[in-house]
C-alpha cells in the first residue's frame, strides 16, 4: 500500500509536480481501512472521525496526580485505530504523521493555556535511539503544533543523556525510577517562563515528570503538558 508524504522545503517542491501527477492515477491510500485517503495522505476522513478524541480537555485530578505541570492534556484515547498511527510514526518511517496529527492538536488547543507560550519542546530522544529511528517522534508531533500557533518548537535546550530501557512493561514506580536523572538541560541553556512539553504517548506521565521538575527548578513558571494519545480512559 503506498501513502504519501507532505512536501514542504522548497526544493521537494520540484518533486511535488511529479509526485503529483502520480498521485492522480495512483491516490494516496488510507493505511488503516485502505481506500483513497483524501484528508491526510494515510488516514481517510471516514477513519479521521472515527479516532476517539476526548471532547473535553482531559486535564484531570487522574493525570496530574503528583505532576508539576500546571496544565495536562491529551488529545486522543489510545484505541487501537491510534495505537496503528502511533506504531506508524514510531517503527515504520513515517514521520509525517506525527506532523499531520500534530496539525490537528495544535488547531484543536489553538485557544487553550498550552498555546500560551514561548516554545514548544519535544521530549529529546536519545541520540542512539534518535539515529536508528532518523527522527524523533515527539518533535515531529510538536513541528505540526508549531506551525498551526506559530510558536518555535526548541529541540536544544534540553538532552537526554542516559539511554533508558523501555518503558513498556514497568510499573508507575519502576517507570519514575527508570527515567530519572535520564535529562539536562544543555550548558548555557536559558530556560523560557512558559514552555509547552510535547510527548507521543501518556501513560503515567513519568517521562513529562521528571521534565517538568528538572524545568521547574531552573526557572520556568508556566508548564503545559501537550500528547497526541493515553491508555488513560476514565478520564
Ligand atoms: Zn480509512
């Protein structure tokens, strides 16, 4: 099954005329239910709408449970239909739907607190992790926020320096441990008063913790905490 890919440097746009023209005899399929995919290049309005979307902000008691971000939100329920995204984005080279969806975040919290600030910061992939996978998920999910609130996304400012293990199978305790003292923030790094945390998936929140501790200690004031997806469901 092809799907295609955004083109926005000014030098793809050469390609586009002729990726167009494919595009013609051969559309761009929906990766999940395989028809003609007309709103994004791997995702057909019909299955768009059928994501689960939280239709308030889910910034709950449940999820900001000892967090020290101001503001929590997610913007989907990790249903199975999101679960395929996620898996796209992260093990089969598709960075562009995490920029796709990422659009969609940034319109939806355009007029919520989150948007109110001075940059956008995708949770740092360890550069191993980051050269296996050639992108990190994260920012690819912030660089499509980024362009909906015209905010810069900062992929300097902080680094992950120990390479942890998965996350996956660890407990709420055993993930806290597992990810701490994992960041730093860069030498002469200056810490802006409002930054927007930006993660794929929210579990318990461990990984966006111990960022926004470590940020709130060195100067920030106001904190949001933006993913694209919880297992989280009463929310
Ligand atoms: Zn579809």
């Amino acid at each position: 099954m092809r799907t295609g890919r955004p083109l926005s440097s000014p030098a793809q746009k050469v390609t586009s005329f002729f990726s167009g023209i494919i595009d013609f005899f051969f559309p761009p399929l929906c990766c999940i239910c395989g028809k003609p995919s007309e709103h994004y290049p791997f995702l057909c309005a019909d299955c768009l709408r059928s994501c689960t979307e939280f239709a308030d902000v889910p910034d709950t008691a449940l999820m900001r449970r000892e967090h020290p971000a101001d503001y929590v939100a997610c913007m989907y329920y990790f249903d199975p239909l999101i679960q395929k995204l996620v898996h796209l984005l992260k093990y089969r080279d598709m960075p562009f739907v995490g920029e796709c969806l990422g659009e969609r975040i940034g319109t939806c919290f355009r007029d919520k607190p989150p948007a109110e600030c001075d940059i956008l910061l995708p949770v740092p992939l360890h550069p191993q992790r980051r050269r296996e996978r050639g992108y990190n998920q994260s920012a690819c999910i912030a660089r499509g926020i980024a362009k909906i609130w015209k905010v810069p996304m900062e992929t300097r400012l902080l680094k992950r320096c120990r390479n942890t293990r998965s996350q996956t199978k660890l407990n709420r305790e055993e993930r806290r441990e597992n990810i701490r003292g994992a960041f730093q923030l860069r030498k002469s790094a200056k810490v802006p008063e409002r930054i927007c945390i930006v993660d794929d998936v929210f579990t318990t929140g461990a990984t966006t913790l111990e960022i926004a501790g470590l940020l709130r200690k060195s100067g920030a004031k106001q904190l949001s905490i933006l993913t694209l997806a919880t297992p989280v469901k009463d929310q």
